[in-house]
C-alpha cells in the first residue's frame, strides 16, 4: 500500500506478508495506520507475484478519498495494468478516523510510552503514572483542520428537531439519510452534530 499525495508524490506504507502457492491468495494484513494522509491523498495498491530471480507485477488500485472518507470502504476493486484480457480483483477493507479519534490514540500511545517499567525485583509501592497534557487547539485551529481534513468537497449541514412530534418522521429522516448516502457518495460531505432526534437519526 502506498500514499499517493495530490502532488503526485509516492510513497510506500507497508507491504503484506508473501503467500506461497496461492493464485487466490488471502493476506489478513492485521490494521495499519497510514500516517501523513490528507485530504485529497489516495490511497495506491499493487499487487506483486513473489520470484527468485525477480518479481512480477499483477496490477494495481487506486482509492480515491472521497470513496473512503468520511464513511470508509470495504468493496472490491478491480486491479488495473492487469494485462490483456485478464480481470482481476483486490477485496480490502478501509476505515477513516476521526481527528478526535486520531489524537486519543496519539495520546493513548504517549501514555503508553511516558509510563515507567519497573524491573521484576522492584519492590512493590505506590506510584503516580505521569499525566500526558493534551494539546490545547484554538477554535481557530480547529476550524482550519477540520477544513483540510473534510477537504474541498460541498458541505451539506443536517439540523432539525430534537423530538420527532410524527411517528412516520423518524423512518422519512432515516429513508431519507440512505437515498442520499448513496447519491452523494464521493460528491459532497454530510455534516451532524449527533444531537437526539433529527441528527442523531440521520447519523446513524
């Protein structure tokens, strides 16, 4: 898997392990993170044939980030360069993190790290683990990564009641929700602040 920039630029992420003997072969790559992804960055695979003397290239995918952005993606995808006249598919599975999501696990991972190790024949005491301070982010800063993150696609804004007063308006909303989770997949992003009624059934 490789980080495709909007400039352009290539980069690699990782590699899956090789499996021996197999043409159809299933990988079970355990989740990676890809860090450096930006709006605008797809997301590039390739799939290679392993060989003593040298390996063979099978094709490749590109993911686009409005196909896994903000709501993921798990769908096969048809390998391009495959060669003439063979049709070949990469079934893969990504998820997309929030920035709030992202900052717990950079913050989980700093804890993990700061934590001290006490060596086996440490007598037992009490001890305070230090407290890692999480960054303070201006509202003006929040405002401005939230806006790379969504990226330049159309911003559509859900508001409504907190209370349905109909019993057939909870299904329209939710009816509704899927007809155009489908329709402007990739074309716009749908924004809710998850309060009860309205939003909270739309988002889900």
């Amino acid at each position: 898997c490789s980080l495709k920039k909007a400039s352009g630029e290539l980069k690699e992420v990782f590699r899956t392990a090789v499996v021996d003997n197999d043409c159809d072969p299933t990988w079970d790559h355990p989740e990676q993170d890809v860090d450096g992804w930006e709006a605008g960055d797809s997301l590039e695979f390739q799939v290679w044939d392993k060989d003593l003397k040298s390996d063979d290239f099978l094709g490749r995918a590109e993911l686009a980030t409005g196909a896994f952005f903000p709501g993921g993606f798990s769908e096969p995808l048809m390998l391009q360069d495959a060669g003439k006249g063979i049709t070949a598919v990469l079934h893969l599975a990504v998820a997309a993190m929030s920035p709030q999501d992202v900052l717990k696990k950079q913050n989980a991972a700093a804890r993990a790290k700061a934590a001290p190790k006490k060596a086996a024949d440490e007598p037992k005491s009490a001890a305070v683990a230090p407290q890692v301070q999480e960054p303070y982010e201006s509202p003006q800063d929040a405002v401005r990564r939230l806006a790379a993150t969504l990226g330049k696609l159309p911003k559509v804004c859900v508001v409504g009641g907190r209370k349905f007063e109909d019993a057939n308006s909870a299904p329209l909303v939710a009816a509704l929700a899927e007809r155009l989770s489908k329709t402007l997949k990739g074309k716009a992003c749908l924004l809710t602040g998850g309060l009860d009624g309205v939003q909270r059934t739309f988002a889900e």
